[in-house]
C-alpha cells in the first residue's frame, strides 16, 4: 500500500509541475527526473536501452530549438521558453523512467491500463485537494503558504474567490490534464466491468468534469469530447448504463450535501456557477457564452499584420513589458507560436507534439488507438483556446510494455506448438 502511494505521488508531481518550499525553485520532477538519471548511470547502465520511439521523438524538438535560436537572433531577443526544450525533454523522460519503473516494481508490469489509472487517480486527486482547500481553510494555508511555492504567485492566488485553486499549475494546464484523464476513463468504460468498477469510473468522470470545471473551465471541452467518444464505443446504446449513471449523479448529490458544511456551501455555489458560467448565461440571456469565449473571439481576430512576422515572429512569447499580460494580447496557442517564431515555427512544435502522442499509441495495444486519435484532436482544439504542452502526460506511455508482453506471449505460443 505504501508503494502505491508512494507511486502516485511521484506520478502526481511527474504530470503537474510542483514546486516544494525546501527545493531551490525548482519542480519536483526535475529533482527525481536527476535522480533517475544517476540511478541508471551507477546501477542500472547495462539494463537501461532508449527505445526506437523515444529515439524518434528526441529529433522532433530540434527544428523548435533551431527556429527558437534564429528569431531570436534575429529580432534581438532572448526569451528561453523553446531554447530550453530539448533540457525539458531530457528531464521529463528520466522522470517518467523513474515513474514507470515504481509501477513496474509494485505490480510487475508496465502497461496502457496501468500508467492511465495513475494519470487518472493524479487528476482525481487535484480535484479532490482542491475541494479539500475550501472545506479546511487551514489545509489550503498550509499547502499555499507551507508546502508549496504557487506558478505566478500572488496572480494566482488573487483569483482564488472566483475559482478552486489546485497545486502545481495554473488553472489552465489544471484543465488540459482533466481533458485527458476524462479521455482515459472513456477508454476504460469501453471494456466490461463488473458494477462497482463501472459505477467507480462513471463516478471519477462526474467527479472531474464538476470538481475541474470549477478549477478551469477548459475541462468542459474534454466532457464533450468524452461523451462523443462514449457514444462512439457503445454505438448509441447508453440505456444499458442508464441505471448506473442516475445512480452516480445521485450519490454526487448526496455527498455534496453531506459532505460540505452549510458555511462553504454558498462559496461552492460561486465555483459552480464560475465553472458551467455558460449554462447560467444560457438560462438568463438565453445564449452559450462565457466571459473567456467572447474574450477569445476578439483574440482570434489578433493576427500577424506583416510577412515578417508570419515567416520568422517577432522573438516574443511574453509581454515584454509585462510578463503577466499576453504578447499582444492573445493567449490563442498558434498566434502565440507564430508571433514567437513564425508560421514554421508553429508547425515544427505541433509536430513535436504529435509525434509524442503517436510514438506513445505505436507501444500500446491496438485497442487504444481510437484513444490516441482523440487525444490529438483534442490537442488541435485546445490550441485554438491556449497554448498547451503535453510530454508530461504522456511521457509515460512511452516507456509502456504493452507491445513487449503481446511478443513474448507470441513467442510463448510459438515455443508451446
């Protein structure tokens, strides 16, 4: 029990970057992600072999460093954000090497099913420290002030009345793991289950579809996609879990007027209607809109307005006179990467971040393909809302032995005949 515990946390901080108090600054994955790396050095060198689709994806971020380097060369600046890739690279895959080799050693395999319940029970977790922060006020003073050192500082912290805080990241990138956890759970509803493992996993997707849309609203994408990805596995034929899924929503119910205390009921009001702020509009104005989807409409509207930009960017991907305002006041993921280096730019980081998904689906089972190819729509589509980075997500997978253990049951076979 204690090695599983142990695991998930090292799994928690692998997948959200979390900064402890007694660290020189720096995320707790790339102090284990370094500790990994003398492990294998001093005991395991002769055992340790990069795989061909690591191998494939190590040549993917040389082109973004490249076109990093030359605009900022060439306008002049020195922003470090994709000059730093290939490092982050580096320490992220020594920190999922640390991270599937604890699972491997607590359940003596290393597999799709395995790695994706840990991302999932990372999420969950988040979701269920960020509801514990607001029902004992003296736990969320304890991991804000105490514990850990918050990304952008007291900027996140001055929203904390409007939406739950979680630990390790800014609300955003708190939603684009949701998304793929949401994913991974359908990916598991498409096999049989017997009821309790059913009802646990419809109970997980309510769970970080209300909990993460309270911490950022951009989970509500990864629901919708989710739902479509469930009708698609069981071909429209959702009255078969009809039973289950009221049964979910009542026990949700239940527990969140007996779980949370009449005095933090009306704050927990306040992050439901900051989280589904679309549905309320809809009821009162009689439209889907939220106050970041009109804001993004005029940010799709801010384009690169001479070829020189488009070809090469501008060098920037902050504000240079403020750091916690937007380069030209769009957070949409592409312009952000065309005002930084250019159009090529854009395309030699998407790429980048496609390979990582693809060379991650060619080591797991065929059964998880469909998985992999929403993951990469969901990757294009939450890129028209923000910039979004995904290694540390799926890094993991990568080391996955899914394929291994399909050769040696062959060769197993084989022997047998």
């Amino acid at each position: 029990m204690i090695k599983r515990v142990l695991t998930l946390f090292f799994a928690f901080c692998l997948i959200y970057p979390v900064i402890f108090r007694f660290l020189p600054g720096v995320a707790f994955r790339t102090v284990f992600g370094v500790i990994g790396a003398f492990v294998l050095i001093i005991f395991q060198r002769q055992q340790f072999v990069i795989n061909n689709n690591i191998l494939k994806i190590l040549y993917t971020p040389l082109p973004v460093l490249v076109l990093a380097i030359v605009t900022n060369i060439v306008n002049g600046t020195a922003e470090m954000q994709f000059i730093n890739l290939l490092y982050s690279f580096v320490l992220v895959v020594l920190a999922a090497y640390v991270v599937t080799s604890m699972i491997k050693s607590v359940h003596k395999r290393v597999d799709f099913d395995l790695i994706s319940s840990y991302i999932i029970a990372a999420a969950t977790l988040q979701c269920l420290l960020a509801a514990a922060m607001i029902i004992i006020p003296s736990l969320g003073t304890f991991m804000f002030e105490k514990l850990t050192i918050t990304e952008y500082g007291n900027r996140i912290l001055s929203v904390k009345d409007t939406r739950l805080m979680g630990v390790g990241g800014q609300s955003v990138s708190l939603g684009i793991i949701n998304c793929f956890a949401l994913l991974m759970i359908v990916d598991k509803l498409k096999d049989r289950h017997n009821i309790k493992t059913s009802f646990l996993l419809y109970l997980l997707f309510i769970f970080i579809t209300v909990v993460g849309s309270m911490m950022a609203r951009t989970t509500i994408i990864g629901t919708l996609i989710g739902l479509l990805l469930l009708l698609y596995f069981n071909r429209f034929q959702l009255q078969k879990y009809f039973r289950q899924i009221v049964s979910v929503l009542l026990f949700v119910a239940l527990l969140y007027f007996v779980i949370i205390p009449s005095s933090t009921k009306k704050q927990f009001n306040g992050y439901f209607e900051y989280g589904f702020e679309m549905l309320y509009t809809l009821d009162r104005e009689g439209e889907l809109s939220t106050a970041s989807t009109d804001e993004l409409q005029g940010m799709l509207l801010i384009q690169p307005d001479n070829l020189k930009t488009w070809l090469i960017g501008d060098g920037h991907f902050e504000n240079p006179l403020d750091k916690y305002r937007y380069y030209m006041e769009t957070d949409v993921g592409y312009f952000r990467l065309i005002f930084y280096f250019g159009i090529f730019g854009c395309i030699a980081y998407f790429y980048y971040q496609y390979q990582i998904l693809w060379q991650a689906n060619l080591r797991t089972k065929r059964k998880h393909q469909i998985f992999f190819i929403f993951s990469i729509v969901l990757l294009f589509i939450l890129s028209i809302k923000v910039l979004i980075e995904i290694i540390s997500i799926f890094m993991m997978f990568l080391f996955s032995e899914d394929k291994t253990e399909d050769k040696k049951a062959l060769e197993a076979l084989d022997e047998k005949i």
